[in-house]
C-alpha cells in the first residue's frame, strides 16, 4: 500500500513531485551485488570442493590502508567481489545486505575465529577476508577464503595488484584465482564484473553511495545518488534499478521509466538480478501472482536475499486479499528482513500495521525497543508506528498528541497516514478521532475530501450511518471547491454509491432511498467535463484508475435491486450492464458485470456458476489503487465468493477468504464487521464456539454503540444463536 512519509528534515515534499507512487511501496533495495578485480596471484590449493555442492560464501568488509578516495571501498569489496563471484558453479555469495547488517566493526579486520562465528551467524559455510593498500595510486589487494569451522588456516588465497583504474579488473581476476584455488571448475569462465555493472569508476562510486544512503533509510539523498551513477554511464542497468526503487519509497516521480530503462539494458545484469528486475516489473504492472512465484523460486535458490523478501512481504501485503489470502501472511517475510536488520524503518511500519488491526500492543512496543526518544520524534515513519501503538492501546490522549505533531506535515504526508488508518483501523471509533486532528490541517481542498471520505468509511464500519452521510455530504462539498484541473467530477457519485452497494445490514427503507438517489442522478453529471482532466475518481497523486460512472450506475442499481427483491429490475440492470462490458469497455466495466451476474446466479441457486464467473474476476490494479480507490478492491465480490464456498460446504476456504477482508484497502474497512459475523456463523455450524464467539463480540464490539444503525442486526444474530444452541 503506500509509501511512507520522508523523514522529518528531509527535502522535495512538494506535492505536486509526489504522483503516482504516493502509496506504492517497494521499499529499501536491492543490495545487488557488484564486483571487480583483476591481476591476481593465487596461493596454494586445498582438496576441491565436492561436486555439486554450493557454499554460501560471505564477504566479508576489507580492510583499507590508504587514501581517503579509497575509503570506500571497505564495504565497496563486498559488493565488488560479490558480483564476481556470482557466476560461480559451487559458491554462493550471501547477499551483500546480510553482510553489511552483521557487521559491526569499524576499521579493524576480525580474526578468522571472530569472523566464522559472524560468518556462521549470516547462515554462511565459507567467508572472505581481505585488505587493500593503496599508494601512489596503485592496489594491492588481498583476500583469503576460509571455512567456518575450518580454524585459522585458509582454504583459498589469492592477491591482485595493479593501478586504481584497473579496479574492476582486479576484482575479476582476484574472483578467479580464488575460486581456483577452491577447484570450482567456473573459476576461467566469470563473466567480467564491468559487463554487468558499469566500466566507469565514478558511476560506481556514486553507486556505492546511493547503496550506503538507501541501507540508512535516506531515500531522496539516495535517489541523487542513484541518478548521478545512471548519468555517469546510461547503460548501468543496475543503477537504474535502483533509482527506480529509490524513488518509489522517497516517493518522487519517474518509477516506471526508471525500472523500463534498467530492462532495456538488462543483458548488462547477472541473472540473479534480471530475475529480480523482472518480479518487479511483473508486480508493479499489478500482476501480484506472476511477482509472488517469481520472488519465492529466487528464496528458494537464495534464500538470504533480503530484496526479494522485501518484495513478496509487499505482495502478500498489498495484493494477497485479492487472492483470498489475508495480509497477515506476509508477517514472514517482514520478520525475515528485520531479523537482519532489526531497523529496516520499511519492514517494520509494514509490521506494525498488521499488528494494529490485531491490537498487539507488546509486538508493538517491541518493534519501537531498537529506537531513541529522539529517534520517533525525528522520524514520520517511526511516527506512524507510535500511532499505530496508540490506536491500538486505546489511548486516546496519545492519539492527540501525535495528530496534534503531524498536522504541521506537509499534504501529501497526512494523507498517507490518514489512508494507512483507515486501512488498518483495529477501532473505527478511535481512528476516526484521529483522522477528524488531521483533516483540520491545512490541506489542498482534494485532500480533505478524501479525508472525509475516510471518515465516512470509518463511519459506515462502525454502523454510524448518519456520521457517514454527513462526512460524505461534507466530503462532497470540500471537492466542489476544488479547481477546474483538479476536481474529480465523479467523486460524490463514487463514494455514494460505494456506500450503497456494501453488503452491510441496511433496513430496506434505507436501501429503498439509495435506489432512488442513484436512478435520480444523471449520467451526464457525473462524467469528466474537461478534456485531460481527472477521471471520475482519480486523485491529485495520479492514484486511480478510470471509473466508468454510467456502468457503475447500472451495477449499484442491480445489487441495490437484488436485496430489495426486485429481480426484474436486478435482471434489466445486469442486461444494460453486459451491453456495456460487450463493448470497448475495460476491466473496471467487465468486473462489475461479472459481480451483479453472480448475484443473479446465487439468487437462482446455480452455486458452482457463480462461483465460477467470480473466478474470472480481473486484478491488475496497481498496489496504489487497490489502496485507496472504491470498487477496485472487488471487496463485495470477495464476500460474495466466500458465502458462495459457505453455501457450497467448502467452508474452509471460505473462512480463508473472509479473514483477508477488512484491512489494507481502505473501501473495505466496513466489511471487517461483516466477515467476522460470516466467520461466526461458519465455526458455529463446524462446532468451535470458542472461535464464534471470538468473531461475534468482535462484532458487538463494532456495532454494538448507541449511535449505530446495525444494533439490530446483532440482537437478530443473539436470537439465531439461541434458536441454533436449543
């Protein structure tokens, strides 16, 4: 979902360079490795490694005595050798962030005993230790290979001296006399480290930078950084990988061109790294599944890679619930980064939103352990983590506090944390209180529609329709006021009809109404007025997809028709609506379609039909979308599949489905009450009262306040409860 705010004293908040990545959120990147060196003496062999084995094989920082314009290379190495060592049969370099998250020394090379048990900590057989003197600006590079358990003696030596130009060559050539000196038949078969990274000495350094910038969390510096090397030599692939990367979680524009020139050069990458590059590209054109085995068959050969668990926990994170796969499920691999590198500020907020919806204050409190007083105040990101904390504990006067400290944020910072709330809200009542501190900020009059339109989320999770309709209205009017190049002329029919069409337990007078608002608003009024203007609900960030109002009309009609049980009319809404998806129409229109027709399926008792359309549902929104844009998400149609497995006696897979409902998205907040009162019903008929009863005062929980529309349904509930335990 979202990238998250800039730090506190960090530059280029203006949010018009804040577009299309605002809630995307690949996050921290891709230590890939990068190696160089040539000229090498080797020193002794020892017995050959046993065929087809492959040692993971750590790194470790050189030792440099010389210049200060060498200094850099002390972490440089690990990433230089790495890469050279990559193309290795038996060896398997260990990711160059894993090295540099276990090291904690500061100039001083470790003897071999200290450095296996670091070595054996990174999950290492083997490691390297080496130094570099430079005068006059020559090198003379030094490294030994030893094994973990092997004592003092080395397994492999091997030197390389030359001038400090001939860096990259150095390195290849010091790669292969060590890898000969341990019998890997690759060691004359290395592809030169220049030809998959840059021959270019200064866009290497000032990749080493970006490379340091990103692992401190300094994103902007680092996407300078990033852009400098890409400059310096427009084929280096791997900068402009992670020039992408970096601006992603600045957030600043140029992702997409960034990542499309890395794969125009790809053939200047290592394998490993074109497999990284391409689970990107899949992920971000929204093709969620495609990334999610692309980046488990890369664990599965790498199993250190912190990238690539980086990218599946954004996966899991962001698309699982499209899948039926709750968000909790990337827990695993947020915790896998963290275990490295107990400070990744991306892993952790990550975390933290998942343990807010649960209210695991400890875990809570335990991710914020590794961090100064001074460090949350200084920070936005650790800042949404105390909030999260607050929220979760219930403790209101934090909750001010903090909201009190954010309203002087830039927009496009509280916007984000007010879409990260709602999504991830463990109280509506008590997130709404903080969204209300945040949406009197001075913000751009888009935005604080939007925040009212959280508000309004929040309100109809809660059961509280008259705050819905009064933020809505609220909402609606803050838009008009927007300027001509900025108001979304659909925007008060969207969230309206949002609204409408939710599963929730309206009274039919109240369904009745919202029929007759939606057959009263004309279609004119609703569609884009200016050319090149915004689409009907996209926002000032360039998150949003089209949203065809006219079919969008038809499909709230239709399901707003269906539970009243006026099926002629569900029948003529769902014709009107296949004419139009029949058309020249997109995948917005063709879901719509495919949702009111399996209505009309399980309304005729034809289950495995429904089911089946449903399964051709389309879901290649981008992360960004799916986060903040209503209907996208498929919310109805994912609790529509559900109760269809339920009416189907596949119940299992219907309770996998209903726990991804309810967070991460914030157009499903109000369905959170709506799945755990469908979980209630399923463990009950299986038996397990304790899990029922956990679901249904969830629910009482939610909806059980006076000022809630939907107390009803819950007495109605306790009444079947009663009948069903007679």
């Amino acid at each position: 979902m979202a990238t998250d705010p800039p730090h506190a004293d960090e530059p280029g908040s203006d949010p018009e360079a804040r577009t299309a990545s605002l809630l995307g959120g690949a996050g921290v990147l891709v230590l890939l490795a990068v190696v160089v060196v040539a000229g090498v003496v080797g020193h002794g062999v020892r017995s050959p490694m046993p065929g087809g084995a492959s040692d993971a094989l750590a790194v470790l920082p050189f030792v440099v005595r010389g210049g200060e314009d060498v200094q850099h290379l002390e972490q440089g190495m690990v990433t230089l050798l790495g890469t050279a060592l990559a193309g290795a049969e038996r060896v398997r370099p260990i990711d160059a962030r894993v090295v540099f998250a276990a090291d904690n020394r500061r100039g001083e090379a470790p003897g071999p005993e200290t450095a296996s048990r670091r070595a054996t900590d990174m999950g290492a057989t083997m490691f390297v230790l080496g130094d570099i003197v430079e005068a006059g600006g020559s090198l003379r590079i030094e490294a030994a290979v030893y094994d973990v358990d092997g004592g003092v003696e080395a397994r492999s030596r091997a030197s390389a001296e030359g001038e400090a130009g001939d860096l990259f060559a150095l390195v290849d050539r010091l790669a292969a006399r060590l890898l000969a000196g341990l019998g890997d038949p690759s060691a004359d078969r290395l592809l030169r480290t220049a030809s998959v990274t840059t021959a270019s000495l200064p866009a290497f350094h000032a990749y080493l930078r970006g490379d340091r910038l990103m692992r401190e969390g300094q994103f902007e510096p680092a996407e300078g950084a990033f852009a400098e090397a890409a400059a310096l030599d427009s084929t280096f692939a791997l900068a402009h990988f992670r020039l992408a990367l970096a601006r992603e979680w600045a957030p600043l524009p140029g992702v997409d061109e960034a990542a499309e020139t890395a794969g125009r050069h790809a053939e200047r990458l290592l394998p490993r790294d074109r497999e990284l590059l391409e689970a990107y590209a899949a992920w971000r054109a929204g093709r969620g599944q495609e990334g999610e085995r692309r980046y488990r068959s890369l664990l599965s050969r790498y199993p250190d890679d912190l990238e690539a668990w980086i990218q599946l926990g954004e996966i899991l994170f962001h698309f699982g619930p499209m899948f039926g796969r709750s968000v909790d499920q990337s827990e695993e691999a947020w915790r896998a980064v963290l275990a490295h590198e107990p400070r990744n500020l991306f892993a952790l907020v990550h975390l933290a939103r998942i343990q807010a919806v649960d209210g695991r204050v400890a875990d809570l409190d335990a991710l914020l352990a590794p961090f100064t007083p001074e460090e949350r105040r200084a920070d936005r990101r650790l800042a949404e983590v105390e909030i999260h904390r607050a929220l979760a504990a219930s403790d209101t006067a934090r909750v001010r506090e903090i909201t009190g400290k954010m309203r002087g944020w830039d927009g496009p910072a509280i916007w984000r944390i007010g879409a990260w709330l709602a999504a991830f809200s463990p109280d509506p009542r008590q997130t709404a209180l903080a969204i209300e501190g945040l949406a009197g900020a001075d913000l751009s009059p888009e935005l604080r529609a939007d925040m009212h339109w959280f508000l309004a989320v929040l309100a109809l999770a809660s059961g509280r329709l008259d705050a819905a309709d009064e933020a809505l209205g609220e909402a609606a009017r803050i838009e008009e006021t927007s300027g001509a190049p900025a108001r979304r002329p659909g925007f008060a029919a969207v969230t309206r009809w949002h609204a409408a069409a939710l599963p929730l337990p309206y009274q039919d007078s109240t369904l009745v109404r919202m029929r007759r608002e939606v057959e009263a608003m004309e279609p004119a009024a609703a569609e884009p007025s200016a050319p090149g203007g915004p689409e009907a609900f996209m926002n000032t960030f360039g998150l949003g997809e089209a949203i065809e109002i006219e079919p969008l009309r038809h499909y709230v009609l239709g399901v707003l028709s269906l539970r009243l049980g006026d099926v002629s009319d569900a029948e003529g809404a769902s014709r009107q609506l296949r004419n139009h998806a029949s058309g020249n129409a997109g995948g917005f229109a063709r879901n719509l379609d495919r949702g009111l027709r399996a209505r009309l399926l399980r309304h005729e008792g034809r289950l495995e039909e429904a089911l089946g359309v449903l399964e051709e549902l389309e879901t290649e929104s981008s992360q960004g979308d799916l986060a903040v844009i209503p209907f996208l998400t498929l919310g109805n149609e994912r609790i529509l599949r559900a109760e269809l497995l339920a009416d189907l006696g596949r119940e299992a897979e219907a309770l996998e489905w209903l726990a991804s409902l309810g967070e991460g998205f914030v157009a499903d907040a109000p369905l959170r009450p709506v799945s755990d009162l469908l979980q209630a019903g399923i463990h009950e008929r299986r038996g397990d009262a304790e899990a029922a009863t956990r679901h249904f005062d969830r629910v009482a929980t939610v909806w059980g306040g006076d000022d809630s529309s939907f107390r009803s349904a819950i007495e109605a509930s306790i009444v079947a409860r009663r009948l069903s335990n007679r």
